[in-house]
C-alpha cells in the first residue's frame, strides 16, 4: 500500500514547479510520494486521471528497486508513449491535469519528467438519436474527440484528411479539433474557422453548441448558420464535398461548414435510397416547414379579417365550430400554441417513456377538454395539431426551434394586419436570409445568388452520375468529383 505523502511548501520555495505540485497536494486525490527512501526521485499524479495499470506494472515496477541518477535514465528505461522531459511549467500543469505522471527531484527541480497514463473513460458507440435512418450505418459520435476522429477517419483514409487540433477555455482547456481535406477545401474557409476558434476568449467550452453561437456570422439569427450533426458518416460526406468539420473533445456530435439552408431540410437517408423517393421525401419537408410556420396565421388572418376568401361550405363549419367560442381567433391561437409548446418541453425534460406518455395523453385529453368546453374550435386544435406534427420533420434538430419561434411573430402580424401582415412578416424573414451568411457564404445559396449547377442536391436530389462536381458555393479547389469516362459501351438488352 503506497503512502500518501504531502510535500511541504517549504522544500519547494525555490521553485514554480514546486508551488504547483503543493498547490495540487490541496486535493484529496493527488498522489505524492518518494520512490525509495535512498531515492532523489518524487512521483506525483492525480489518481482520478491516470490508468492505475501503467501506474503499477509499466512505471513503479520498473523504477521502484533501481538506481538511477537523473531523469535521463528514467526515461530511456520507461518504456511509455509519449514521455517529456521539460522545464516548462505551463506545459508541466497542462500534461499533469491530462493524467500525466510527473517524475521530479526535490531540490531546486531543474527538469521534470512525464509520463503520458491518461484514464481514457468513453461510452461505446451506439446508434444516432437525433438522426436515425432504418438504412445505412448506425454509428453516432461518442463524446471522445479521438473515437471521433478515428470514426472519420477511417471512412477517408487519405493522407489528405488533416485535423488541426487547438485548445479553447481559460479554464476548461478544451480540445477542440478542425478537420478538412487538403487539396478540396477551400483554404480560406479553414483559415476563417481557425481564426474565429482562436479568438474565443471564454472560460469554458463543453460542447459544439458553444462554438456554433461563438462562431456565427451573426449570433442574433434564430437561424443556425452550421449544421450539427451526430453521424460520422454525414460528416466524412461533407468533407470530401469540401466543407470543414469542427469536433470538440466531450461532445457527441461535430459542426460543419459553410452551409446553406436547404441541407436543413436534407437527411442523409436521402442518399441512401432512390434518388426520386429522396427528392419527393426533401420536398415533402420543405412543404412541411411553410405549412407549419403558416397555417395558423392564415387561419388568424381569414377569420379576422378575410371572410370572403373562404368557400361557403367550408364557411358554415367554421362558423359552426365558433360558435361559442368566447375568445378571438388571436386569443385562441396563441393559447394554444402555447399549450402544444408546454407539451413539447414537458416531454423532452422528462424520462423517455414518461415523456412520450405525458406527450400523447396530455395532447388527446388537454384537446379534447378545451373543444368540450368551448374554449377552442376542433378545426384550429386541427390545425396547430398539424402544424406542431410538421415541424418534427425536419432532419436537424436546431432549425425546428428556429420554426417554433417565428410562428408567434406571424400570429401577431396576421392579427394586425390580416393577409398583408403574413406577407409583410414573410418578407423579413426572407430579407433577414438573404442577408445571412455561413462562414462568410450566403446563407440562401443556390437560390440566392442563382447557381444552376448547385441545383442538383438542392431543393431535389439528381442521380449521382448528374452530380459530377462539388457545390461551387464553397469554393472548392478540386471542382470535380465524378470522372467522367470518353468513352462508354452501350449495354445491349437481353434479346439482342
């Protein structure tokens, strides 16, 4: 049994590494002891850091019993990965709070050595949650930035493929790695990414999502301007397509960039199938997104303002429907559009199985009670139910909070001002999009500005012999991705 033994502060005076190691020996689970009562030699390190098996069988096994007269021997001895020997007290503190084994002399401590013996503690790979396809692969990132990066790598093996690593966070020491193909991605889109990382100046950065809103063009938009993304086999897709791939150590998912809004609307199954079904399955989407953020405003407009549009059978239900109902359309909307909202943080901030029971439940007997009390009409809680039941289709989380919110800006303005007020807020938001970039490309990009040879995975997904070249959006130094052959034989049917 090792004994713990507290280095005093005052061995350590004359040294910075020696207010270190007494500042550390503060913590319960800081180990400092003497390798032999003859030896010169301490070791330190945080018990809760390293691997106990490189502790005991690849270090102390060797070390403890022998004679060594400097750190030099120590070291050619040790046979460890990664070993420094080093003066510098930032890198000492870095490396020992990263597990590192520290090797030292208790008098004035010219040098120090160390000794990698990280405690790596992962989860495995599981399947995506957010983006689950029934076809393709089903490995998602685990919050390893190195399993990550083995997980892409591994689908471009290429040495080509570089990932530059940097460290973010005063006082988290974040890793955080920007990954791109050489020889595809634009430089200038790696440069930017790296520069904006390096001019973070935040105390901590636990997962993507603080990068993303560091990051931004604008940090204001309700829009998110990358994508975030669990699949590693969507992010090996966008790399080779030229875009570059943030990863931060913690984090089970990546960032990828520049962007354009439609790849919101794009899963990966898309690929994965028949490029009609893909198409007709990225249109249903699109349709979706404008029927939800709409639908309850045009219903607020005509019934406030715009009887005339609506045809006389459909006119005799509605006002059927309304007939006692004590509240304006307005008033009836926003109740329950603030009800389905309700539902929806209850069921994410619950346990699954209660959350998914509390969703159903909740919106079939909260429902049918307002309809029964006169509270509401059953054609408007159709409605929002449909409205709320389109916003879940959309393949990237983080754009349907973006939808939630700008439905209540519509409600107001169709409110205010019927049908012209939908179309008034409806221009914001385009204007807003049109002035949004991603890295410094446009947000709107093909449709804004027009590019036709972007339009092949845009709003429809051609075959992949018709997507012969990258998006040229984001400036990619190797335009081509399908080699086209001179000269192809044509094959002849089976009864020729």
């Amino acid at each position: 049994m090792i004994k713990r033994n507290r280095p005093g502060p005052v061995a350590f005076k004359r040294s910075d590494v020696g207010k270190l190691i007494s500042q550390c020996s503060e913590s319960a689970d800081f180990m400092s002891f003497k390798l032999d009562e003859d030896s010169p030699f301490y070791i330190s390190y945080f018990q809760t850091l390293v691997d106990q098996n490189i502790v005991h069988q690849d270090v102390l096994s060797i070390l403890k019993g022998s004679k060594f007269t400097s750190l030099e021997e120590i070291k050619d001895a040790v046979h460890v990965e990664n070993i420094m020997l080093t003066t510098d007290v930032s890198s000492i503190q870095q490396r020992v709070m990263l597990g590192n084994i520290l090797i030292y002399k208790q008098e004035a401590q010219p040098s120090c050595l160390l000794i990698s013996a990280s405690k790596m503690e992962k989860r495995q790979i599981s399947i995506p949650e957010t983006e689950y396809s029934v076809v393709g692969p089903k490995e998602a990132f685990v919050e390893s930035l190195d399993t990550n990066i083995n997980l892409i790598r591994k689908r471009i093996p290429i040495p080509d493929f570089q990932v530059k690593e940097l460290t973010v966070g005063k006082l988290s020491k974040t890793r955080v790695a920007v990954a791109y193909i050489k020889g595809i991605a634009d430089e200038e889109n790696v440069n930017t990414v790296i520069q904006r990382i390096n001019d973070i100046n935040y105390d901590q950065l636990i997962d993507t999502s603080f990068i993303s809103q560091m990051i931004a063009d604008n940090g204001n938009s309700p829009f998110p301007q990358l994508v975030d993304t669990e699949r590693p086999d969507r992010t090996a897709s966008v790399l080779m397509e030229g875009k570059v791939a943030i990863l931060v150590d913690g984090s089970p998912s990546a960032l990828t960039g520049p962007t354009a809004l439609v790849e919101f609307f794009s899963a990966y199954e898309d690929y994965l199938i028949v490029w009609s079904l893909g198409s007709v399955f990225r249109l249903i989407r699109l349709f979706a997104v404008t029927f939800s953020v709409l639908s309850t405003p045009l219903y607020v407009a005509i019934l406030t303002y715009h009887y005339e549009v609506i045809p006389q059978d459909l006119l005799t239900a509605l006002v059927s429907s309304r007939g006692g109902i004590p509240f304006p359309p307005i008033l009836e909307a926003i109740v329950l559009e603030l009800t389905i909202e309700l539902l929806r943080e209850a069921g994410a901030r619950l346990p699954t199985k209660v959350g998914q029971t509390i969703g159903i439940v909740g919106g079939i007997v909260i429902g049918t009670a307002a309809v029964q009390a006169g509270l509401t009409s059953n054609v408007l809680l159709i409605v929002v139910a449909l409205s709320a039941l389109a916003s879940f289709t959309t393949p990237v989380y983080q754009v349907s909070n973006a939808i939630r919110l700008i439905r209540f800006p519509f409600l107001l303005f169709a409110q205010l001002l019927g049908l012209l007020g939908v179309a008034v807020c409806s221009a914001m938001v385009l204007a807003h999009l049109f002035k949004l970039t991603s890295l410094g490309r446009p947000f709107l990009e093909p449709v804004y500005p027009l590019r036709l040879t972007d339009m092949k995975d845009a709003l429809v997904r051609l075959p992949f012999n018709r997507q012969a070249t990258r998006p040229l959006f984001m400036h990619p130094q190797n335009v081509l991705k399908l080699q086209q052959h001179s000269s192809q034989k044509d094959s002849k049917d089976i009864d020729e």
